[in-house]
C-alpha cells in the first residue's frame, strides 16, 4: 500500500477546535437495503435503532501529542512525544517502508 493514497488537503477551518453541543454529533447513515445514505445526528439514534440491532461505543480520547518523521535508506522512524507533561516520555519505532 503507498502511503502517499492517505495524503489530502484538510483546510485549518476545516479541524474542529472544541467539542459538538452533545447530541449534535453527525452520522452517516446507510441504508443496507437500497444502498442511500442520509446524513443525521446522534439524536436520531434511537430512531435508527432497531431490536437485536448491536451499538459499539468507542470511548477513546483525543490527546494531545505531537509526531515527528524522518525516512532513513527505506525505513521509517516514528518518534511520538506527549504534549501533556512537562517531561516529554519519547518513543521511537522502526517500521519497514
């Protein structure tokens, strides 16, 4: 897979800044049926759900961090730093390009 397929323009007005008003998160939703999509809120789900239907909450967080890359002879190292702390934990992995 090339990673240059993941690259894209994303305008900075375009990155939310703070959290939606709760309940007015967006959904895609897609009909299996006939194939539509509809754009709806997280308000709409108990609309959109029906009985034995199974909902998968992702509770992960956003933190704050900062990455930095560099490509040596077709290996690829990734250093991660938390921004969260004083002291910055580093770490550093080597993955194949």
């Amino acid at each position: 897979m090339l990673v240059d397929l993941f690259d894209y323009a994303l305008p900075a007005d375009r990155i939310a800044q703070e959290p939606r008003e709760r309940g007015t998160s967006r959904l895609l939703v897609l009909d299996r049926e006939t194939g539509a999509t509809s754009h709806r809120t997280v308000a709409d789900l108990p609309s959109l759900l029906e009985p034995g239907d199974l909902l998968v909450r992702n509770d992960a967080r956003v933190i704050p961090a900062r990455l930095r890359m560099t490509i040596e002879q077709q290996k690829a190292r990734l250093g991660t730093a938390s921004t969260t702390t004083k002291k910055s934990k580093s770490k550093t992995t080597t993955a194949q390009r």
